[in-house]
C-alpha cells in the first residue's frame, strides 16, 4: 500500500467517524434537515462554500477553461457564485423568518399541496446529474489514488459508501462539520499546489496569465451578434438563477443561528468561490505549461481534459504535495457530495412521503435516512450510465439546474415579490416553462445532428413561457370578475 492510498484509506475512516459523532446532535428531523438553526456565521461561511466547491470546481472547471477559455466557464464559477450571492442578498432573510425545513415548504405556504408536489419532483430530478458528477469524480480520484489497481466503477462504490455512511447518521449536523474540516484543508491543499506550479514557472503566476491572454483564453464576452449573446445569457442564468431554488442552497440559509449570519454567510461564502476556483485553473493551466505532452495526449480527440491535473500531481510533484492535493480533492467532492445526496432526500421525504404516509416526526425522521440511502443507490447507476456515455463533470453539473430554472425559479421569485401571484399562476407557469423548455430541448436535439443550433436557447424559451404563464394565470380571475362586471346591466 502506498502512503497516498494509506493517507486516502485514514482520511475517509477520520470522515465517518466524525459524522457518526455528528449524529449525537441529530434528535428531530429540524435537527437533521437544518442543523437545528445553530450555525455560526464561520461554518455558514464554509458550507456554503462547499455548495459548489465540488469536483467541477477542481477537475470540471480547469478543463472546460482550457478548452474554451473564460467565456466557456460563465455558467460555473460565475453564474453558480452569482446565484449564492442573489440568495444572500434578495431570499435569505425572507425565506429564514418563515422558519421552513425545506425549499418545498415554501411552496406549499404560498400556493398549493399540488405545486409544492411538482416542485419537489422536479428538485429531486434536477439533482441527479449534480450528485452523480461527485461520485464520478470521486471514481476517477480513487482509481488513480489506487494507481489503477482499484477501478473506476469501484471507486465510485467505496466514495459513495463513506459520504452515505455519514450522511445518513447525521444529516446536515455531520454535513456542516465536514465542510468546515473539509473547507481548511481544500484551502491548505490548492494554495500550497499552487504556490509549487508558481515557483517551477520561470515567470511565476504571470506567466500564466500572459500565455492565457495571448492565446485568447481571457476573452469574457461573447461575440456581438445575437445567437452568441444569447447563448451566453442561457448558460449564465442556468446556474445563477435555476439554481436558487435548490434545496442544498436554502438548507444552508435555513442552518445558520439568525438571519443575520444566514445574509452575511451567503453572500461572503458565495464571493468566495468565484475567487478561489481560479486557483484550480491556475494550477491547470500552469500544469499545461509545465508538461505540454501531457496536456496534448488529453486535449487530443480521445483524451480527458479532467485527468490533466491528477495525473500532473501523480507524476510530477513530491509526495507529501500529493497527499495535500488529493486531500483538497476529495474533500472538495466529499463535501458536495454529502450536501447534494442530503437536498433532494429531504426534499422527497419531507414534501411528497410525509403526507402521503402521515408520518410524525420520529418516522420521518427514520424515512430521511432511508431516502438518504436511496437516492445513493440512484445516483450510483445514474453515474454510472452518465460516464459510460461520454458526459464531462462539467456538463452533468451544468445541465442539472435546467428544469428548475424552468420550472421552480419564477413561482418562488413571483410568490415572494408579487403580491398577485396565486396558485393558478403557479400551476401554469410550471406547465408552460416545462413543456415549451422540453418541446425546444426536443428539437434542439433533432436539429443538432445536422450542425445547426437554435437561435434562443430552450432554457431561455421555458423561463420566458414561464413568467407569461405565471401573469397570465395569476390575473385569470380579476380578468374574469370584469368580464363579468361590464356584462351585468347598469341599474
């Protein structure tokens, strides 16, 4: 056994049995769903760094910018940080004086059991590609941890194991302190990679800067016609706006000990991550610059852009800096991991199984768990099909958000802004953004094949039909009360 694989085995055996220790704080399902609402702003701070700092910040990001440069990241880190400092600063202290448990409580408050139902699915779905890039990650990190003696399928099974075994003792208790933990050591991990890629540059951080600028690779803006400024706007808003209405996103919010904590954390811990996923593209990058052939070996048809920078630190740095790196890694994705398998679990036992089964809150309670479990086992085969056909981390965590985007973003923005929406503007924004985003994603496949692309990306198709259907069907009835005034005979 190697001292990486040593350190690897130590580092999960310390994770689980800190989340079991977390689980002595878990009495009652607010305990398990929202850590009681006793976060301090410093572990607020930390998770909700670690609601995105995941696999793609570290392995998906870095790829997609040494492909398509800046431009090309504008959904994750800029639409994703973006969207946690909208929270903080437009949801945050609304949503947290309601004292909800979950995003789908808010649902049910201000419409209906009928659209709280909706929403919850489509949350639940829309975390499927998001939960299943972690353990993608996590597969590929122990496969070459395990310098390939245990397989990538395998990998995935023994990282889902630990992030299940914690997740499902302490829920969102064992998922906070883990973060915190897991948040010092990504911070130590990078900055120390980082500071080693600078010192083996011969001009340091600035010559990767100027070779990414001569190269175009810092062009933000896209190009000036319209298909390109909307398809920028589309993979913009993804993120930054399909994903406020997340479950990982609120329960955070929801954890911390007052609002105050829960505006300032979110904001802070949002700002945050845009600033420090450029530390991963900077090691990238500088990785590319150290070993060219290692660079076009992945960027070649065939290659993975996303094993450039494992493979780097296998090969070419000292083993204690391996140790750090592959622990910033996997608690990265550990740290993800366990928030995404917890949001949707909650979500799903809290909004849809609790009624339908009348549970008190003891069974439902032990149905967290259980859904918990559940969904891991989900995730795993849908992980496992997403990589068997080709999709990157980055890919599977940007289209996660889109159905919400559609299909949740407008009733919670409209029910907390706009006094007039109600439950038949709700019902039919969810209808019109959902058909029309899926009728176009339809034909944007269709028309693919033959290398065109649609004009208006679907997204922005189903968010547009989604706001007219919650106007519209939020006015049926004054509309309906004036037909019928003008109608009645004037006395």
């Amino acid at each position: 056994m190697s001292v990486l694989g040593s350190f690897v085995i130590i580092y999960m055996v310390i994770s689980v049995i800190i989340g079991l220790f977390a689980a002595r704080h878990v009495n009652n399902s607010a305990d398990y769903i929202v850590a009681g609402r006793s976060l301090p702003i410093y572990v607020t701070i930390a998770t909700v760094f670690a609601t995105w700092f995941g696999s793609e910040a570290v392995l998906g990001i870095p790829a997609t910018f040494i492909e398509e440069g800046m431009s090309g990241i504008v959904a994750d880190p800029f639409g994703a940080s973006f969207c946690l400092v909208f929270v903080g600063l437009f949801f945050a202290a609304r949503l947290y004086r309601m004292k909800l448990l979950t995003i789908g409580d808010f649902y049910q408050q201000r419409y209906s059991r009928q659209v709280e139902v909706m929403v919850s699915i489509a949350v639940c779905i829309s975390y499927l590609g998001w939960v299943s890039a972690q353990i993608v990650a996590l597969g590929l990190s122990i496969n070459l941890i395990s310098a390939e003696l245990i397989s990538f399928e395998w990998g995935m099974v023994i990282g889902l194991i630990v992030v299940l075994v914690y997740t499902i003792f302490g829920g969102m208790w064992s998922v906070a302190i883990m973060d915190f933990i897991q948040m010092i050591t990504i911070l130590i991990g990078m900055l120390l990679v980082g500071w080693l890629v600078a010192n083996r540059l011969d001009g340091g951080v600035m010559e990767v800067v100027n070779h990414a600028s001569s190269h175009g690779k810092l062009e933000f803006w896209p190009d000036w016609n319209l298909a390109s400024i909307l398809a920028f706007i589309g993979a913009f808003v993804t993120l930054a706006l399909g994903s406020i209405p997340q479950q990982d996103v609120f329960q955070r919010v929801m954890s911390a000990k007052n609002e105050k904590v829960a505006v300032r954390g979110t904001v802070i811990g949002g700002s945050f991550y845009l600033l420090f996923c450029f530390v991963p593209i900077f090691i990238v990058y500088g990785a590319t610059l150290l070993d060219p052939a290692l660079a076009s070996e992945h960027l070649a048809e065939g290659g993975d852009p996303q094993r450039i920078l494992p493979e780097f630190i296998l090969n070419e740095v000292p083993i204690w800096v391996q140790v750090m790196f592959f622990g910033a890694l996997l608690s990265a994705i550990m740290s993800t991991a366990s928030g995404t398998l917890l949001a949707p679990s909650a979500i799903f036992a809290k909004n849809i199984l609790r009624s339908w089964l009348n549970l008190n809150d003891h069974q439902l309670l032990i149905t967290l768990r259980l859904t918990v479990l559940g969904f891991g086992l989900l995730v795993l085969c849908y992980a496992y099909l997403s990589a068997s056909v080709g999709l990157s981390v980055f890919e599977m965590v940007e289209n996660a958000y889109l159905v919400t985007l559609v299909g949740a973003f407008v009733p919670l923005v409209f029910g907390i802004y706009w006094k007039h929406a109600n439950n038949n503007g709700a019902l039919l924004s969810i209808a019109m953004g959902v058909i029309s985003w899926g009728a176009f994603e339809i034909v944007q496949i269709k028309i693919s094949s033959q290398g065109e692309e649609l004009l208006v990306p679907p997204q922005l198709t189903g968010l547009f039909m989604a706001i007219i259907g919650m106007i519209v069907g939020s006015n049926i009835k004054r509309f309906k009360n004036k037909s019928i005034e003008m109608e009645q005979p004037t006395q």
